[in-house]
C-alpha cells in the first residue's frame, strides 16, 4: 500500500491476525497484551530497567539516591553489553 495509514493498518492487521474490517478494534491495550504475552520475561525486566535510566540520564525521572550522569550511562552501557538472554 502507498498510504502510510494503509500501510500501518496492513502491519497491524498480519502482525495482530485482525482482517482489515476489523481494525477499528486494534486498541494499544491489545497491543501491548500480545507483545508481554510472547516476550521473555528477562528482556522485559532488563527492558524496563533501561527505559527507567534512560528517562534518568536525560532528567525525566530522577533517582533519591543522588547517583551522577555517569553512572547511570555506565549501568546503561553495561546493561547493554554485558546481559546477554538466551
């Protein structure tokens, strides 16, 4: 399809198994349900773990334990390089 919208719809409704019709339905909520549903457990907690220091390292979020810029990059850069899942 040559519309991004149609293009989005088409993803959504062969990623999702919805026809076309029934993409009105397609909501975030059931979205996000099937993507926790097939995803391993440890790759949504190392997941989250660097959602939440990003939003530290870039001031979004704050942390009450006072730690500095770099060693939240250093946890970052180590969470990225050293977790491996299997």
């Amino acid at each position: 399809m040559i519309s991004p919208i149609g293009s989005s719809a088409q993803f959504c409704s062969t990623k999702f198994g919805f026809t076309l019709p029934d993409i009105h339905i397609v909501s975030s909520q059931i979205c996000s349900q099937n993507f926790y549903r097939i995803l391993d457990p440890g790759v949504a907690a190392i997941s989250g773990a660097l959602l939440e220091l990003i939003f530290i390292r870039n001031s979004t979020m704050s942390l009450s334990l006072g730690s500095d810029s770099d060693d939240v990059c250093s946890f970052i850069q180590f969470l990225c390089t050293s977790c491996t899942i299997s």
